[in-house]
C-alpha cells in the first residue's frame, strides 16, 4: 500500500517535523547529511549569523556531515552584477570560518557550485519531473522576481527551483536548514526525489526536510523589512566596532521614552532588544525593564555594546583568514573535491536507474 504524502509546505507540519528532526539529530546525528549554502553576493550579515550560521555550526558540532554550496551560478539568474564573484567567494568562506564552520575538525565542506559540474547533470532529469505550472505557482520565485525588478524573467531565474533542488540532492542530504518562506522549494525537492524514485523504480534519492531556525525574523535597522544586504539595512558580520556603532545610530525606534517589549505594537523596538537579547542571552523582556525610561539612545547603546562584545572574538578570528588567502583556497579546493566524489556517486546511481550505463 502506497504511503500517505504529507505536505511539509505549510508553516505548521514543517515546524512540527523540525523539532522532531532536532531531538532525534542530536541522538543519531550519523542519520543525516546536511546541505545549505548562500549566493555570494556580499558579505553575510548578523540577520544570516542569528537566523542560519548559528544553526550550521551547532549541526557541525554534533557529528552531522555538512555540505556548504556557495551558488555562484544562481547570482546570475536575477542581476547582471557578476564581476565581484570570486572575490565574494572568498569573502563567504572567510565569514564562514570566522563563524566556527571548521572543515579541518568536522565533516564539513565549502565548496563553489561553479566547480562541481556533474552537480548540474541532475538538472535535465530533474526537468523532466516538474511541470510549468508548478514553476509558475511557486511563491517564493514570485517574490524574488518582483524583488529583482526585471521587466523580462530569464530561463534561469524560472527554473531556478529546480536547480535548488539539485543542489540538495546531488550529495542525498536529508536535511536543510531554512527559513519559513523556503518552504515551497523544499516541497518541490521532496516532490522531485519522490518522483524520481517512483518513475525509475529504485531508491536513489532521500526525501529531504526543512530544518527551521528558532530565531525570529531579523528586520533591518530600517525596521520594516527583513534584513538584507541589498536594502542597506544590515550590518556586516565583519564590520567594525565603529561600523556597527554609526549603523545602529541609523535603526529605526519610536517616540515613546519608555522602553517595553512589545513585538505587535513596536516591532521596531523589539527587533532591537531581539538583538541585544541574543547577544547576552538575556530575555529582550528583561533587557527592557533595565533600560526603562533610558529612551532610544540607551537602547542603541546596549544593542551597540551587546554586538561588539559578541561579535569581537569573530572579527578578530576574521582578520586572521583574511591575511591567508592560500589557507581559503585550500579549504575550497577540498570541499570540491568531496563535493565532486558525492555528486559522480550519484550521477553514477541516477544513470544506473535510468538505464544509461555503457
């Protein structure tokens, strides 16, 4: 009897299965592969440290193998803005480091998607198993046209849904850690390997999860968008105690004098003592009472001082890498040739299954 699908897509049954997959990961963390990754586009931000690369680092830690795609390829689907992507390359993998991503300790690796060629195999059968529809229909790839501001969708941008889902499956990874509006895509891959495995009538492809982050949604300092690099309303990982003080002069607040956490009504606010909170891991209720009648000047002051406290032993491991170019390099060109093993292994399974073995 054919097993019931279940949708992971909507926010409530997804949720529900991480906190399941987090209490059996830190039994049987031999049980998963991990795949996550970032479009190099520019440094990561605090929003990408709190809401992902916290979350990567403890997964690492616990034993579980880890597989970091920097998707070079998927920054030219919506910008034409290519000429500084081996430099973020670098600087990516830097910020990953200097975060406690540590392929020399752990089974973890970093890797371009550019260089793992036998990865972009597994698109053409991919292909084959979604329909146009459902291409159209997915919400996330609406919002990121629209946030691109094209006039005209290229091919790439349209398909590039499924080109996610064979970055996570290329090496069968079974877990993804992601936020709550990359849901779909997740739904999509998990739809993909089921569809796989049915038409070709052999096992090859695990049915992936999200994985979602306890944190809540970063807003950007302008206080009514999600952090971004491309609003300029974050502050850099690596940026500098004087940096990240003139930025937070910038965040938005409110009029009210006394200082309350109140994430509905004062969101900007809130976001600010989320912030202080998660750096001195008191609770954002209790770094408000302290503040009190302190206003939105004492607030930034304990945001500012919270971040750079917290933040110091990373910039300063940072500034180290940063003189050591040969050392990234190294860490890339290994995490290739891992890449590159799990993806021909898998090419060599997905031709066996379709009968295309000489």
């Amino acid at each position: 009897m054919e097993k019931e699908h279940i949708n992971y897509s909507t926010f409530e049954v997804a949720q529900r299965k991480s906190k399941e997959l987090e209490a059996d990961i830190a039994v049987n963390p031999h049980k998963y592969r991990v795949l996550t990754g970032d479009r190099p586009t520019g440094n990561l931000h605090i929003g990408h440290y709190f809401g992902s690369l916290c979350n990567r680092v403890k997964i690492q830690n616990l034993g579980v193998e880890t597989y970091i795609v920097i998707a070079d390829y998927q920054v030219l689907t919506d910008r034409d803005a290519f000429d500084r992507i081996s430099e973020f390359v670098y600087e990516l993998t830097i910020d990953y480091l200097a975060c406690g991503l540590d392929p020399e300790k752990h089974k973890t690796y970093i890797f371009p998607h550019s260089y793992v060629p036998e990865l972009n195999q597994l698109l053409l059968p991919f292909l084959t198993l979604v329909s146009n529809s459902e291409l159209e229909r997915n919400p996330t790839i609406k919002e990121e046209i629209a946030a691109s501001g094209q006039k005209s969708v290229n091919a790439g941008m349209y398909v590039y849904p499924v080109h996610q889902a064979a970055d996570i499956l290329f090496c069968k990874s079974n877990i993804v850690p992601v936020g709550k509006d990359q849901l779909p895509h997740i739904e999509l891959t998990r739809n993909i390997a089921r569809r796989f495995n049915t038409k070709y009538k052999a096992q090859v492809f695990r049915e992936p999860f999200g994985l979602l982050s306890d944190t809540p949604l970063i807003l950007g300092l302008d206080g009514g968008q999600k952090m971004s690099k491309s609003r300029n309303n974050s502050i850099a990982i690596k940026a500098t105690a004087d940096e990240t003080q003139k930025m937070i002069k910038t965040a938005k607040t409110d009029s009210e004098r006394l200082i309350t956490y109140d994430p509905d009504n004062r969101p900007e606010v809130a976001n600010l003592l989320r912030l202080a909170s998660l750096c001195s891991g008191k609770t954002p209720e209790t770094i408000a009472s302290e503040i009190g009648e302190g206003g939105a000047r004492l607030l930034k002051e304990t945001v500012t001082e919270a971040l750079n406290e917290y933040f110091a032993p990373i910039r300063r491991r940072r500034a180290e890498l940063e003189n050591d170019r040969a050392y990234i390099r190294s860490i890339l060109e290994n995490g290739i040739v891992q890449a590159r093993q799990a993806a021909l292994e898998t090419l060599n399974d997905v031709r066996q299954a379709m009968n295309m073995i000489l």
